[in-house]
C-alpha cells in the first residue's frame, strides 16, 4: 500500500525575539532564535545496522561467516530515530 506507514503525529514550538535599530544609512537586527524550545519529540525516519555480537568486534550473520559484500547474510537491526533537540541560534542582520 502506497504511504501505509507513516510517522507519528508531533508537535514543536519556536521562539524568537528581535531588537532592531534604525541607523542613518543600515539597519541592524539582532535576533535569538531557539527551536523546539520545550524538548518534544519527534520520530524520524528509522536507520538501520547489522546485529553486532556481545563484545561490538563483528557482525553477527546467518550462516557465522564474515558479511557478504551484497550483506544477503547479516541480519538487520533496526535504530529508533527519536530526537529531543532544541536548537538556539543567535544571529545579526544588517540592511543596507
């Protein structure tokens, strides 16, 4: 089925506030700006590996051989994707 699966619903919310002066030739812009500003998460796209041993050393595959360099036999692990990051930025504008 065409776009079956999809992620979970999420929400986020931005601040940003700005001081701006008005000189005689340029203007100028100050600006902090902080994404996500209450850490809610989001899921992402999941990435995946290849299920490792106990000591993290190797692949764990099929047949107990090395990886294939088509990897038919190692066996897939997959990652959760969650991501709680809240971004801030401070920046300048300048208006000529």
């Amino acid at each position: 089925m065409v776009n079956g699966r999809r992620l979970p619903a999420y929400n986020s919310a931005d601040i940003r506030i700005d001081k701006k002066w008005n000189l005689r030739r340029f203007t100028l812009d100050l600006f902090i700006d902080v994404q996500n500003f209450y850490a809610s998460k989001s899921a992402g796209t999941p990435q995946y590996t290849f299920r490792r041993n106990s000591d993290n050393a190797a692949f764990i595959t099929t047949d107990g051989q090395p990886v294939k360099i088509n990897c038919s036999n190692a066996i897939p692990y997959i990652l959760d994707n969650v991501n709680r990051t809240v971004l801030p930025t401070i920046g300048f504008i300048v208006e000529f």
